[in-house]
C-alpha cells in the first residue's frame, strides 16, 4: 500500500509480550481496524490472550509459550518469536507492546514514524551496583559487549520497534542464538540495541511512542515530536 504521496506504507506488525490477556482490547480493536498490520501474541495464557482479542481479524496467538522470567534473557527469546512470526507474514516493522500498553497517536502518524525503521528508547546508564544481585552479570556484560565498563553499554526501555532487515542481521548472527552460553543472566533491556551496535546496525534512539501503566498505577507516556 502507498500514501497519498505514493511512498510505500509500511505494514507494522503489533507484537504482544504479556502474561495472559492483552488489556485495553476494545480500543486496540478500534485502532487495527482497516489498518496494514498484523497483530502476534505470546501469553503464558495462550486461551485468555486470545479470548480478550476476540474480533480482531487475523490474530496469531505463538503455541507452546517460552518459560520466561522477569529481567531475563528468555523474554529476547520469546520477543525473537514474535518478530519471526511476524516477518514471515510479510510485516516490514514490528513494535513490541506489552499487555496495558494503549495506542497514543494515530495510526498514520506511527506509520511515518516507523517508515525508517528501528527506534529504541534509550534509558538513563545504568548504576554500578545495577546487577549486583545476579553474580558476574557486571563482568560478562563488559566482556560480551567489547565495551569496557558496564556504565559504557547502553541500556533501552524493552519495548521498541526493529525493523525486517535489523532483525535479519541479528536473528542469523552466532551469539544471537546461543543464549544460553553467551547472554545468560543479561538483563532482557541491553540486549536488543547493543546486538545493533555489535552487529553494525544503526541502533537510533528517540522518543519512541509508547503508554502504559507503571507498578503505581500511574499512566506514563512518551510521544515523538509529531513535526518531526
């Protein structure tokens, strides 16, 4: 599909992390509504994700769900499944969202925003005692990255957007698969835009759209200059 000034739309594939239904779904059902996208889900409930996005057409729901854990490297594997299933459906961007994430600007105007490709939201550097409860996290950090010092790798909100060939690149490299030997115990936040930065890839930090609820209950929002 083309825009009104004949550039290509990107088709977005919607790419759900959560631990059992997806929240807020009569407004995510408004949203895809004759939209170019798709929409993927990994719930450790697969039966609740897909009761709760009854209605929206064409909703994969991934079979035989990762174990993962809070802050660890099993929710890159369960994220990787995602965006493979979404790239082999013909997506050309995919957008992790999580289960109380709400769409914050139209349609269109993410479209744009993504036409360009991955976006990550880069987060403060991290403390040096960040990792103090996970034993040796600090030293393979530093060794795996090439980068020094841990205060030196970048670390990114975990919800973000990658784009085909991004994924491409870092879905065929050695180190991305062997979780288990070379990223056990990374935090799941450093994992995607410093494999960017190892493998080459332009890994741009911005304001990227996202809206969820904190541990407080408060809505927080971050929104990309429209103009831009």
């Amino acid at each position: 599909r083309r825009d009104a000034m004949g550039r290509s739309e990107p088709k977005i594939g919607f790419c759900f992390l959560v631990y059992g239904s997806v929240e807020y779904a009569d407004v995510w059902r408004a949203y895809f509504r004759s939209q170019n996208c798709g929409v993927y889900v990994h719930s450790k409930r697969p039966a609740a994700a897909k009761a709760s996005l009854n209605g929206i057409p064409g909703v994969e729901v991934l079979e035989h769900p990762t174990d993962t854990s809070w802050g660890d490297v099993s929710l890159v594997e369960a994220t990787a499944r995602l965006f493979r299933s979404a790239f082999a459906a013909g997506c050309d961007v995919s957008c992790l969202c999580s289960d109380t994430m709400l769409p914050v600007v139209p349609f269109r105007v993410l479209q744009m925003r993504l036409r360009a490709g991955s976006l990550f939201q880069v987060q403060s550097s991290p403390s040096s005692d960040e990792f103090e409860a996970r034993e040796g996290n600090r030293a393979m950090i530093s060794a795996k990255l090439n980068q020094g010092q841990l205060e030196n790798a970048t670390k990114a909100n975990m919800f973000f957007a990658m784009s085909r060939d991004d994924f491409a690149v870092l879905d065929a490299a050695p180190e991305f698969r062997a979780f288990e030997t070379i990223w056990v115990g990374a935090p799941d936040e450093y994992y995607w835009i410093n494999m960017m930065a190892l493998r080459g890839r332009d890994a741009r930090a911005g304001r990227f759209v996202y809206c969820a609820e904190d541990h407080a209950g408060v809505t927080a929002a971050e929104l990309h200059d429209l103009d831009a």
